[in-house]
C-alpha cells in the first residue's frame, strides 16, 4: 500500500482570517495609477522643453521656471502638482495682506461720527 503524505497544517491562532505578516503592498510602493501619472508628466515636461527654444531655457530666472512648471502641470493634468507650484508662485505675484491700520485717509462713509453737539441746554445747563 503506498504511503500518502498528508501535510498536517499548523492550527492559525485566528481561525477567521485577518491581516497577515507580508501580505499586500509594501508601504511607500506605488500603485499602477500613480505610475502612469507620473510617466506622462515627465513626457509632457519633455515635449515641453523639446519645444522651447535652447537660449530661453539657459536665461530662464526662477520665477520663469515655476511658471513653466505650472503650465506643464496644468497641460498634463496633474492638478496637485498645479497648485503646489502655484503655492510657490503667489509671493511672487500677489502682495501680501496688509497689517489692520489703514495706510491712507478713510472715505467720508467710514469715518466716525462727529461728537453730539446740543441745539439746546440740558435742564441742569440753564444759562442766564
């Protein structure tokens, strides 16, 4: 009679399943998505710089390389890559709120109110 092997498993200590050691993504993996969105941003920053001229891109300052980067983000889709850059950018094209005192004079409409003046005595004012 030949001999069957009958492999005994080990009784798992949570019978109903669960997380499991080494199961699933490795943290920090990305996923197919984040590969493919990453792929056409780097070939829309080359078609990008494939189309501008060599001496614009060598005398580029860094507020032209930003705006550069927002328009590829913008062509390729990448909305958060947009904004980020545009975070970077705003200093450079907005001023900045000003502190609570006004700087110049206020409109007629936003004045205080002169102090009362009385048309007439008050009954402890009596004048001779």
């Amino acid at each position: 009679m030949p001999e069957t092997s009958e492999k005994k498993s080990k009784p798992s200590k949570d019978p109903r399943g669960g997380p499991r050691k080494g199961a699933g993504r490795p943290k920090g993996a990305k996923s197919a998505r984040t590969i493919a969105r990453e792929r056409r941003i780097r070939q829309a920053v080359q078609d990008a710089l494939a189309e501008a001229p060599s001496p614009e891109i060598e005398e580029a300052d860094p507020f032209t390389a930003l705006e550069f980067a927002l328009r590829t983000y913008w062509r390729s889709g990448d909305l958060a890559g947009m904004v980020a850059v545009a975070k970077e950018m705003l200093p450079y094209t907005r001023p900045k709120m000003a502190s609570a005192e006004p700087v110049g004079p206020l409109p007629g409409d936003l004045e205080p109110d002169p102090e009362p003046v009385p048309d007439e005595p008050g009954p402890g004012e009596m004048t001779e």
